[in-house]
C-alpha cells in the first residue's frame, strides 16, 4: 500500500482541440490592442463582458463559440476610436480587423461573417442592429457592463480621467458637453446609463439589467442627497 | 385696490452684519485656492463638509462661527500637498495659510487660535488629536464626505485621475503603491474607508457614518460580484 501510494501520478493533462488553440491565440492577439488602454475601457471590461457573454449565451442556447470569438475581439477598434477622437467608429474599425485577424488564422468564410457580425452591431444605431442570437447576447454583456456597480465605477473612472468634477446635477445636462470638466458620471448617467435596460435583447439579460439598474438609480439618489447633506 | 396693489414695494434688504461680510470674504479668498484642482478634491468637496459641519455642528452646540470659518478654510493647503507629492501635509500648510488670512482681515487672536487647531487636526495623526467641540466635528465632516455615495464616487474619479485599473480585487492590496495603476477606488476602501466610521468623535457622525458606511460596504461587495458574473 505504502508503496503504491508514492508512486508518482501521471499528471492530468487537459485536453486541448486544435479550436481551443486557436481561441486562446486570437484571445492573446485581441488583448495586444489594450496595451495601454484608460482604466474604464481596458482589458478587464472584455473579460467581464465575455464572462456575461457565457453567462447569456448558456441560456439563450446562443453559439458558444461563436460568442467567444466575438466577446475577445469587440472592442479591439476602441484604441483606433480614442485616437481619432471619435471619427472612426470603434465597432465597424472592430469588426474590419476581426476579419484580417480570423481570416489570417484560416477561420472559415461563415464563422468570420457571424463574429464580424457580433462586433459591428455591439453600438447600437439604426444602421446596424444585431440581427443573430449571438450578437443580442454580445450587445446585452457589453451594455451590462456599463451599468449597477460596475458601471457607476466606469462612469467615476471615464469621468477621472477626463479630469471632470464628482457631480453636476444642478447644471442643464442638455447644455453640457463630453470630455469637459461637465463630463460627469452623472452625465454619463442621465444621457445613457438610465436608459440601458429598456434597450436590452435577451430575457436574461434583461434580468440582469432589472437588478443593476435598481441598484444604480439607488446610488444617484443617494449621490444627491449626500450632496446636500441630507443623507 | 388695483392702484395699492400696482405701488411698487421696497425690496427687503438681507441685513449683513460686519461678521457675515468677514466670512463672505474669507470664503472667496479660501477658494480662490482650488482654481486648478481636480475633481476628486476640488472646492465642492469644501461645501459639502461645510454643510456637514453646520448639520453636526447645530446638534452638538457647537460655535458655529468658528465653524463656518474652519470649514471653508481647511483644504486651502492641499495645493501644497500636491505641489510637493506630499511632502508637505496639507492640515498643517492649510492652519499657517489660515492664520495669515485671518490676522491679515484683524480676526482676534482667540479665533485664529480656535480656527487653526480645526484645521491642523482635521487630518488624524498621532501627534495632533482634534481637542475642542469645532475641531471634532470638522474632522467628523471631512471624514464624511469620504464615505457613502458621495466616497465611492471620489474615490474612483481619483482613481480615474492617477490612471488608476476599476478594480484589483484578487491583487494583494498591502503590496500595491499609491498614485500607480493599482491605486484604486477598491484599494481606497480596503486601506482607508472601510475604517472611518470607527474613528468619528460625535453622536450625529457617527449615525451619519453608520448609514454611509452601510450602502459603501453594499457596493464593494456587488463590485465584487459583479465583476464575476455572479449578479
């Protein structure tokens, strides 16, 4: 008995498929665009979002693996974005360079067209809306984001590093501008983040999004009252 | 009747009094030191612990003029905290700027006296204990503007302001550096604002501060969860 227990164990070696290889690499190549990346939009936001994406997809029966690619590669446009200061829109340059990533890797032609797809319509415009399950999951995980804890932190951090004040509420929103000292995550708040939820595709999703933003609308309504040293 | 309701009524005039002239003027002066800073401490930071202090200060009888003045007066040494990356300590630049002021404007020597120990003990160290009823809610009121909603949304528009990540839950916090990517709002919490409830002097703060303390321990543990997937 002694004996057989010191026997060295063959350690368990995972199994990886040739698939598995290959999103771990193009995972590696979409974290490369966020070397130097802000706080709010760095890395850890692609990695909570393809961690919602799962979440999600399991219960929308969505593509997994679809989803996955989609998830690593959605905001790889985001840098080409900041530095033009908006003129290039992050998810059709996102999607453009999704494309030259897969289709370098050998990702078949209708693979590439559904990730592609995922990234293009993840900002919601009129022009492009997500037509496919996996791109409502990818568009739902990236607007959860931005809301609940999560989001309120985002909105403080964007506001930081813009240099914008802690609060405006007294001013006119409508009157105020981005990238201002008014760009505050009040702002944020009031022209974008109350309205996530009504926007929201998947019916987990949007249970998700229900309990965020209760506790988001709790948190500027204590941020007003604190303010006024009433609370 | 339409004849006496048309006669114009003389406009009642706010009676100010030397002393309300004196503060008015002193606050303008305090300001005009926070003309470039940054959000996370900038003069509305002020106003908000003068509302605190003037809330905690009424139910614990405390000089109120005396008050006011320490209030708008506390901070002014932070740009020379700043200035010198911390060389300096802002509590004690701030109580030597304080008595310039007030002497310059031929406040009596016992005010000054009261006014600069509020302001050199604000900021809780060993060597100098807040001793007197104004100095205790002055500490108390600056602490509470760092906690709460009004806390969690400082505390990460700092973060946002040294480049600071959202979040750094799973990094081990003592071995993580001030104005670094890891000097984060989380950080904040774990070293400083989770501890300040425990070190308020009066009854009003403290109650303040256990509600505050509430809904700041609520976030951090849904930032957490959040940044999971888990809510």
């Amino acid at each position: 008995m002694a004996t057989r227990s010191r026997t060295p164990k063959r350690p368990l070696k995972k199994r990886t498929s040739a698939s598995d290889r290959l999103y771990e690499w193009i995972r590696r190549e979409a974290r490369s665009f966020f070397h130097d990346s802000r706080g709010s939009h760095a890395w850890d936001h692609t990695e909570r979002v393809l961690q919602l994406c799962l979440r999600i997809g399991r219960k929308e029966k969505a593509d997994l693996g679809i989803l996955k690619l989609a998830a690593v590669l959605h905001d790889i446009g985001r840098s080409e974005e900041d530095r033009t200061n908006g003129k290039v829109c992050h998810s059709e340059a996102g999607a453009a360079l999704a494309r030259t990533i897969l289709g370098a890797h050998g990702v078949p032609e209708d693979t590439i067209t559904r990730v592609a797809h995922c990234i293009e319509t993840h900002r919601f415009r009129k022009k492009t809306v997500p037509a496919t399950k996996e791109a409502k999951v990818l568009f739902d995980a990236d607007k959860l984001d931005s809301i609940g804890a999560v989001g309120i932190g985002r909105a403080f951090l964007f506001a930081g590093e813009v240099g914008a004040r802690l609060h405006n509420k007294d001013r006119d929103i409508a009157k105020t501008l981005p990238y201002t000292k008014e760009d505050t995550a009040f702002r944020e708040y009031m022209v974008k983040l109350r309205w996530v939820k009504d926007r929201i595709f998947t019916r987990e999703g949007r249970r998700i999004a229900e309990e965020r933003h209760r506790f988001m609308v709790e948190f500027f309504d204590r941020l007003d009252k604190e303010s006024d040293s009433a609370l």
